[in-house]
C-alpha cells in the first residue's frame, strides 16, 4: 500500500476511533503472503499465523477464512484461539514450559511442539488420550542471542536431547510427525536457513527419523525498518534465494509432504501503522520538541531499537528543524525518534508511524493511560472498530478495594 492510500485510511479511522489508534489493513496482510508465493518448494506450504505478533481479532478471524491456522506460545493466546473458534487440528502450541499450563486444557487432536524433554514426560500421556499432531523444537547452531551472540537462547532441543526425545515418544507409543526450527528474528541471508535445514538433516540421521513435515519457523525482515544509529535500512531478504535453499527440502527430508511456515513481522509488520497526534510544541537550543498523545512508552516500544518512516497528515513542506517526537508520558525516554520535520509542525497534525503491525500491540503498555484503539480495515476497505479505547474508569476497574485473601 502506498503513502496516499494510507493517509486516506488514517483520516477515516481517526474519524471513527481519534488518536492515539492503531490502524490494520487486510490488504497489505493479503500481499505479504503473496509475496511469499514466489518460494516454490514443489510441496505444499501451511502458514501459520503467528498469534504473539499482532493479537488482533479480526485478523485471526481472517486467517481462519482462508484456511490457515494459528500458531499460539500461551494459555492466553490459546484460550483467544478457542473462543474465535479454531480447533485443535488448527490450533499449533509452540514456546517453552507449555506443560505449566496445557495440562489444564483437554483439546482433541491439536498440533503441539514440544521444547524440552520435561515437557515430553509431563505431557506424553495427554498428547495419546488426545491424539495429539507432534513434532519437536530443535535448537539449530545459528540460533544466537542477537546482542551477546557468543551465547544461544533458551528455545528447543539439542541433538542429543533430540535423540532421547525420539526414543522416548516411541517408548510411549507416539509418533513424531515433524522438526521444527526458529533461527531468530530478522534474518539477513537465506543460507542461515540452510544451516538450519542440515542440522536438522543431521538429527534425522542420527535418529533414524523420517519427518511428515518440517516448520522453518518465522524471521523474515521486512522493508522500512533500520536499526537505531545504523546508517541504511536492514536489506529485504532475497526472497528467490530463499525459495533456492527451501527446494532442498523434499532431497534432504525425503518423506516430508508439507513444509510449515510462522511468519509473523514478514506477515503483518507492514500491515500495521500507529497514528498520534500532536497536542504541544517546545522550542529548545538544540532542537523542536512535538508532545504527541502516544509515543514509545504506551505504543511502540520497539522504538527503542528500530527507526520506522513516518508520514506527517496533512503534509507540510517549507523549512525543516531537528525535532524530537515525545509521547504523552513522564518518561524521558518518551520518544517516538528524531527527524528533520517542517517547522509547521503544529498541535492538531498527525504523524503516521509505519510498519506497526507486528509487535507494537504485544508490547503495548498501560503506563499512566489506558489502551489504545485498534481500527481494522477489510479488503472491501471497510472500516471496523476492532478494539475499543479504554476510558480512565477501566483502566482502574480491576482494582479489587484490598480484600484480605481469604476473605469472603
Ligand atoms: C517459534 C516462533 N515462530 C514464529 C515467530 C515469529 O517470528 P517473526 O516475527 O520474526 O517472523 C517467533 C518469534 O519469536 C517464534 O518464536
């Protein structure tokens, strides 16, 4: 969707849900997985909505229009996905120390990852009385801690425990179906998912274990990102190159008839934008300053390491000055960034930060204020309230009077 389209949008949603709002477009979510359609692997590909990623009703509502199912990491997200009406067969549990909470849950025939082997021994006996769809989370050697990356993270299984895995669901009588692998986030190059691809290669061998599918995860980047202080936007991952590397799947697995993806930034990043408006302007020695009523603290967190384009509505040319955007928070680090902005900046303009989509409503605080509204646009371009804002008195409505525990 291009700049002019998306200002029409934010009018009219600003219209129905004011400032700040979250606005999320079907039709830019329908293009990313069309662009996703040139990787050609000669098997079928099931994506998997990443719920964790942009938690939005309707989107999950049209996922399941189309199909696809829905990948979720919590009770919560699980509890979102059951009441929308997916079933287990659509339903994929992946994330650590699920068995704290899924033994509460008796869901027939759901697709479940298991990420270590006390998961496995806590919930083996559910996964047979249920007739659970099973596969494994492997910990690949390219899974790095993006900022000590002489360490790994937490997430799946080494080989060893791999093995111990196979041999203990066959001792339960359950069969594996699939591996499963997520190298991390913004993943540069396709051959990091060749490295992936042949370790998992090397479990299968060592296991003597012949995979239904293999789930490659998410980690697409996407345009109109950079990270704080880099000089050039992260590069968009060749998505050919990719589709060269993945056409290895059917030779390296050779009984595998599905290939799973869980794209979640690749999907809905781009699908996303957060309208704030400003309410104040400062002038200081060293640069302007525009009090906004969102910013970073409440709405986009990932502003702290990510520099996203912005559109100013209406538009303004004429003479620029550096200028800090604040959100409405007592927080010095309140800042959406620093640009370059016309002067005329003024109280009652909009700036339009992009690429909100995924990871912004996560990460949404109620520091001070109370959600904001989320504001979906179908592909017909009708505009629905997907999420109202949330007044002062429900902010505190929880509060429970401070009733001794116990206490009838
Ligand atoms: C298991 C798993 N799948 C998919 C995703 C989505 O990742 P991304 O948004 O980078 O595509 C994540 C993100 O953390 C994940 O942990």
């Amino acid at each position: 969707m291009d700049a002019a389209e998306w200002r029409d949008l934010v009018r009219r949603a600003v219209g129905l849900a004011g400032t700040p709002c979250y606005l999320v477009a079907e039709q830019a979510i329908e293009a990313s997985i069309e662009e996703l359609g040139v990787i050609r692997t000669g098997l079928p590909h099931r994506h998997w909505l990443s719920v964790k990623t942009q938690p939005v009703q309707p989107l999950l509502e049209a996922w399941r229009r189309r199909g696809f199912g829905v990948e979720v990491v919590s009770e919560y997200e699980l509890a979102a996905a059951l009441r929308l009406g997916f079933t287990g067969e659509a339903i994929l549990v992946n994330g650590v120390a699920k068995h704290a909470w899924l033994s509460r849950h008796q869901i027939p025939n759901l697709n479940v990852h298991f990420d270590s082997l006390a998961e496995i021994d806590a919930l083996k006996d559910q996964a047979r009385a249920l007739n659970w769809s099973l596969g494994l989370r492997c910990q690949v050697p390219n899974q790095r801690d993006l900022d000590e990356p002489e360490f790994q993270d937490q997430f799946g299984l080494t080989s060893t425990e791999a093995v111990r895995a196979l041999m203990t669901l066959g001792d339960a009588g359950l069969k594996l179906r699939g591996l499963h692998f997520h190298i991390g986030t913004n993943v540069q190059t396709a051959d990091q998912f060749q490295i992936a691809l042949n370790h998992l290669h090397a479990v299968c061998q060592d296991a003597e274990f012949t995979p239904e599918y293999v789930d490659i995860g998410g980690g697409l980047p996407v345009t109109g990102e950079k990270p704080v202080g880099a000089d050039r936007a992260t590069p968009p991952i060749d998505l050919e190159q990719l589709g060269e590397v993945l056409a290895t799947v059917p030779r390296l697995f050779p009984t595998v008839r599905e290939l799973w993806l869980e794209n979640g930034r690749f999907v809905s990043a781009r699908a996303g934008v957060l309208v704030v408006k400003v309410v104040d302007r400062k002038e200081r020695p060293e640069c302007s300053y525009l009090i906004c009523d969102g910013g970073r603290t409440n709405h986009a967190l990932v502003s702290g390491w990510e520099v996203h384009d912005i559109l100013l509505e209406p538009e303004h040319d004429g003479p620029t000055r550096l200028t800090t955007v604040c959100g409405p928070t007592c927080m010095a680090s309140d800042r959406l960034g620093r640009w370059q902005l016309p002067t005329t900046l003024a109280p009652g303009d909009l700036i339009i930060w992009m690429n909100a989509g995924a990871y912004h409503i996560p990460w949404e605080t109620r520091f001070s204020v109370g959600l904001a509204p989320v504001v979906w646009c179908d592909l017909t371009r009708r505009l629905v309230l997907a999420r109202k804002r949330e007044s002062p008195e429900e902010w505190s409505a929880s509060w429970t009077n401070s009733k001794p525990l116990g206490s009838p």
